[in-house]
C-alpha cells in the first residue's frame, strides 16, 4: 500500500476495507467524515482532541524576516496560522516500544 512515508485519504479507505471489509465507498465516506469533523472542530473551537490519540491545536504565528534559500533574498513572512498536533501519552509510549525492538 505505502512505497513512501506519505500516504491518502484513499489509502486510508483501502486499509479499513482489507481490515473490516466494509464496501470501499462506505470507507471513503467515513475517511472524509472524520477529516471535515477535525476541520470543522479547528475552525470552531481551535482545538480538537482525540481520545487516545492525540490533539490538534490552531496556533497564530507572528510575521518574521525570512531568506529566499535560492536568491538568499530578504522576503517578509506574514503573520498566519499553524495547526501542531500533540500526540497522546499512548500513541507516544506505542511509538517508543516499537523502535526499541
């Protein structure tokens, strides 16, 4: 399924099809459901947590001074905003058990 570290929200879909067997359609449907409720809980709240999993976090960045690394230009950064997301105690000790092994 994977040949890089990027993958989709179809790759996604495709997993929860091979693991439960649901139709593909109906995993789609269910991959982009749970991304448009993120999104909304970010545009709504600026914070979304996942039980378990983790948290998403909208964070304002203020404007800096930035470098063209090609032209090594000054170029003004505006101010935007960053999601970050914090991974959750569980996902973060699953992690580090699998690259002790």
């Amino acid at each position: 399924m994977l040949d890089n570290n990027n993958f989709t929200r179809d790759d996604i879909a495709e997993s929860l099809h091979n693991e439960f067997g649901l139709t593909k359609k109906d995993c789609v449907i269910f991959v982009n459901d749970i991304i448009d409720i993120i999104i909304d809980g970010l545009k709504t709240n600026g914070y979304v947590k996942i039980h378990n999993f983790g948290s998403f976090k909208i964070k304002r960045k203020k404007s800096r001074l930035g470098r063209n690394p090609k032209t090594k230009e000054n170029v003004m950064i505006d101010e935007r905003n960053v999601i970050t997301f914090k991974a959750s105690k569980n996902v973060l000790n699953y992690i580090n058990k699998f690259n002790d092994k």
